[in-house]
C-alpha cells in the first residue's frame, strides 16, 4: 500500500508543472468568460505558491448553509479540551468571534493563545493529531458573503472556500436548508447535517449525521465537575452520540500517513483547475442558452414589425399593397377623393360663366376655398386618428426593443444602447399629428399653386376676350345705328359699303361670338382644371402610400429594425467568440491530459 501511495506521489509531483501551467492558462481564461470577474480572485494564483518553497498547511475550511447550521459549535466541540485545568483554551476557543467583524478567521496551532491578524493561534491537542500541519479556516455563518450561492447564476461563482480548501466541511441544517451539491467535484467533501437522524442511501459520500449541541452540552457537564464519575461517562457517551468522533475519522482518513503536504497540495490544485474549467463551460454554456433565447426574442420582435409594415398600410389606407398604386383598388383615399369630388363639383357647376363674370378677379380666392373645405377632409381626421394609434405602436416597440439590451444580458451593448437613445431622442423620431396628412396638404398646395391658378387665367382671358367681342360688337352696331338715324340708309361704316341694317346685324353677331367664345373657353378651362384635379389625386395616393413607408421605417419601426439588425450582428459575433473560448478550453484540458499520460 505505501509503494502505490509512492507510486502516485511520484506521479503526481511529475505532472504538477503541467497542473500549474493548465491552471495559469486556464485562469487567464476565465475573465474572458465570466460577467463577474471576481471570480479570478478566487483562485490562487500558481505563482503565489512557487514550487521551491515548502507547501502551506493542509486547510479544513468549515462553513454552514444558514445560521442555524451550527458552524460555531462545531469547531468549539472539536477544539476544546475538558481535561485542562486551565479554563483559558477554552474561553479563547469559546470567545473566538467576540467583537469579530471578520468573514472568516484561521484556527492554527501555537504554544500559546494569541490572536495575529484574524488567525487564533491555540495549543489544542485536535490540531496535532495529523501527520502534518493543518489551519481550520472557519467562515462566519452571519457573514453575508460567507453563504455560499447554492442556486448560482449564470456566473455560476462559488465561494473561495471550496476552491481553496484540502477538505471542505459543510454544514446545514436539514430543517432550514436544503443539502447543497457542489459545483465542484472535490472528492474530499465532508457534508454535514446538524441532526441525529440516520442518512439515507440517496445521500451523497461522506455525508454525516453530527449533533454538536450534544457534544457541547456534555462538554459543558464536564465543566461544572470534571471529578465526577458520572459526569465524565455522559461527557463520552455524548461525545460518541453526537457524531464528532466519525468527523475526526473521516479527516484522518484524508490526511492519512501516506498524503503528504505536497500531494495535498497538487489535490488543491486540481480541484482549482476543475473548478475553472467546470465554472468556464458552464459559463459557456448558459451564454450560448441565453445567446439563443435572445435571438428567439430578436426572430418574434422581426416578425411582429415585418407583420405590421404588410398589415398597417391596409388599416390605415385600405391600400392592400402599398408599392403600388392603383386607381381602380378600393379604398379610403379613392373614397375620400370621390367625396371630394362630388362636393366641389356641386359648387364649381354653379360657377356659371355668367358668376364668373362678376368675381373675375377672384376666382382662384373661391375656387381655393371650395377645395379647402371639401379636400379629403374625412381622410384627413382619419389620418390624424391613425397616427395617434402609430404613436402607441411606436412605444411599444421601443419598450420592446429595450427588454433586449436588458442588463447582465448576452447582447447587452452600450453601443447599440446609446444608438437607440439618440434615436428616440431625435425631434425626428416623435410622431406628430401631421405626419401621415402632409401629403393631403401637398397636394392641395399643388391644386391651389398650379391648376387654379390656370383657371384664374383662363377666367380673366375668357372675360377680356367677350369684353373686346361684345365692345367691337356694340362699336359696330353703334355705327349702324347713327347713319340709320341720320335717314342715309347708311351706317357710319359706309365707306365699305355696309349699309345701317347690316351693320346692326353684324355688331350683334359679333358680340355674340365673343360671349360664345368666352363661355366655350370658361368650360375648356374649368375641363382642363378637373383634368389636372384627377391627376393630382392619382398623385395623392402614390404620395399617401409612400409617406406611410416612410413613417413606418423611418419613425415607427426605426427602433426595432436598428435593434434587430445590430443585435443580430453581435450575436453572430458572440457565437464566434464562443466557438473560440470552447476551442482554447479544449486545447488546455487537451494538453493537460496528454502530460498526465505522457
């Protein structure tokens, strides 16, 4: 048995160059995985050990789940001596967290009882019962960083207990906490459960029932009379009931006398260069979970945006597809320009050539106010409706695409994030009321700027032309009538032989002419004016569509489009990144395990 022992000495000293440069190189790693790196502090650095100075003691670290673990009474059980004369052992083991506000002190042998730092330094005889020197490391269970995070987060940090201790000793008390199972395989874990009932088969190894109240409660029947008989046979049999004696058997069968320091400590360091590489690929592994749930949330978000640019155009409009335009599809701006219509075209039948005679000068004023008044007005306040409605949609895509940039996230960019924060603090980005209704009053200027105005026109040349007819007829006719008057028989124009009747005749045909060739032009313009008229509002819903295009990608569906676009490029990148940590990851356990067998 000491040969195999030897043996594995041996083998273990030849393979802890490589153990220490897997753990250097693993630690090294270990920022680049983790959110939190204060994990790195956990873990001894190699080169605070080098390999020409004696190893430290072995370390017994000893913590509790709660406070009702029973951590103190424990370590008082196992370190004071009854049999002493002298109280002082036990007053300094029974007041070794008086005033302490520390998170962990160091029990450690010594010939005499001091304190230097938050190491407590006793001649107690439990400490030199092993073949080497050990320090009980002992964790304060009100602490609140000495309770270890049994359901762990992603980061998935134990405490420096389990990383840097020969045997850890857990302590929990089965009515006030569940039994933890460590994240790290140390095959030296001691689990204790604070209670005098038998463990059952299901438990994990090493696992011991230990009752130290009992243990103190006959320690204390030992103080009050350590000469009584009785008193001293309760002692022991409550020393052997509660368990204590198992606990010290399992420590010596660790530290047995064929474990040296240096063995110890290559466990030490391999149950470092585990935790690492366990804590690395879990790390790894719940980035990539929650690396593929974002990028479910990041696919829904997509769709339900790309389903509202297909659906909105058709709620909003009625148009069923908004990049192209067609006249005859029915819908609310072909309604509304047929309303339009009709409204306006009661009015200008009425603006008869011979109305339009006395406001000459003010036809486009009255032709402007009839468009104002009945130009797609119920399209308008429509419209207007809408963008209310768009403003709501618009907020909740922007609380949406933040619930993605969530902190502690995989995807979460201060980048992306600043991007999207002076997007939605951009004057461009807040949906005001005209937003879907510019095109309405583009339109209407272009009525007004262009076509009416050639109404206007046409209006006055109609007028000054019948004008210059009907004045040239009346000249003629006045002509006519003189030499009619004068008995000649002839009229003024006699001179080219046109007599007074014929003169008369013709004046008046001339004047008529005019007036006919005046109404004939008023209704060619008032043709053309409608002409122009439908053009435009072919034009509107060209310009209607295209703005609601504009409106959707560019102010209500900018943020999760921006988001969607840039997250999704970062996860790719993540992915990679992750691609490569498992590859380094199995390079460093790679090269460990052929050192180990070769």
């Amino acid at each position: 048995m000491l040969k195999n022992a030897l043996n594995r000495h041996s083998s273990s000293l030849s393979t802890k160059p490589a153990l220490l440069t897997a753990l250097h190189k693993a630690t090294n790693l270990l920022p680049r995985v983790l959110v939190n790196h204060s994990f790195v502090n956990v873990v001894d650095p190699p080169s605070l050990e080098p390999i020409d100075q004696p190893p430290p003691p072995a370390r017994i670290t000893v913590f509790g789940t709660d406070e009702w673990a029973g951590t103190k009474q424990l370590v008082t059980a196992l370190l004071e001596q009854p049999f002493l004369s002298d109280d002082s052992l036990s007053n300094a083991v029974r007041d070794r967290w008086k005033a302490r506000q520390d998170e962990k002190i160091a029990i450690a042998y010594g010939r005499q009882i001091q304190w230097q730092g938050s190491t407590l330094y006793i001649p107690s005889s439990f400490l030199q019962q092993f073949p080497f020197p050990v320090v009980i490391e002992e964790y304060s269970s009100e602490h609140p960083n000495a309770l270890p995070p049994y359901e762990p987060k992603h980061e998935n940090l134990p405490p420096e207990a389990w990383f840097n201790s020969d045997i850890p000793i857990i302590l929990c008390n089965p009515i006030t906490a569940r039994l933890p199972s460590l994240p790290l395989k140390n095959p030296d874990t001691i689990r204790v459960l604070t209670s005098a009932t038998p463990i059952r088969d299901t438990f994990p190894p090493r696992t011991l029932p230990l009752d130290p109240l009992r243990a103190l409660r006959g320690l204390a029947l030992l103080h009050e009379n350590s000469s009584s008989q009785m008193n001293v046979q309760r002692y022991q049999d409550n020393f052997v009931e509660s368990g204590l004696p198992a606990l010290t058997s399992h420590i010596k069968t660790v530290l047995n006398s064929s474990v040296s320091l240096e063995l110890l400590r290559m466990r030490r360091l391999t149950t470092q260069f585990n935790g690492v590489c366990d804590t690395i690929s879990s790390s790894l592994d719940q980035a990539e979970l929650d690396l593929n749930e974002n990028l479910s949330r990041i696919r829904e978000l997509h769709k339900d945006y790309e389903q509202d640019m297909n659906s909105l155009p058709k709620e909003i409009l009625g148009i069923y597809d908004a990049s192209v335009s067609d006249s005859k599809q029915d819908n609310l701006v072909n309604k509304a320009l047929v309303d339009s219509e009709r409204q306006i075209r009661a009015q200008m039948d009425r603006l008869t050539w011979w109305k339009m005679i006395t406001h000459v000068d003010d036809i486009n004023v009255f032709v402007n106010r009839i468009v104002d008044e009945a130009w797609c007005k119920g399209l308008e306040r429509h419209l207007i409706y809408q963008t209310g409605r768009l403003s709501i949609t618009q907020h909740n895509y922007q609380q949406s695409t933040y619930k993605l940039l969530a902190p502690f996230s995989t995807l979460d960019s201060p980048v992306i994030y600043n991007t999207l924060q002076q997007i939605s603090s951009a004057p461009s980005y807040k949906l005001l009321p005209s937003a879907l209704t510019v095109p309405i009053y583009s339109r209407k200027y272009q009525i007004a700027e262009y076509p009416t105005v050639g109404l206007h026109l046409a209006a006055q040349r109609s007028a000054l032309g019948s004008g210059f007819s009907v004045i040239t007829g009346m000249g003629v006719g006045w002509a006519g009538w003189v030499g009619w008057l004068a008995g000649s028989g002839e009229s003024l124009l006699g001179f080219v032989a046109i007599d007074a009747t014929t003169s008369i005749g013709l004046g008046t045909l001339i004047a008529v002419a005019g007036i006919r060739w005046g109404v004939g032009k008023w209704e060619r313009a008032k043709k053309a004016w409608w002409g122009d008229w439908h053009r435009v509002g072919e034009g509107l819903e060209r310009d209607l569509s295209a703005n609601l295009n504009r409106v959707l990608m560019e102010q209500v569906m900018v943020m999760p489009r921006t988001a969607c676009n840039s997250l999704s490029e970062l996860a790719a990148k993540r992915t990679e990144e992750i691609h490569k940590l498992r590859d380094e990851l199995h390079c460093i356990t790679s090269d460990y395990e052929k050192s180990k067998h070769g």
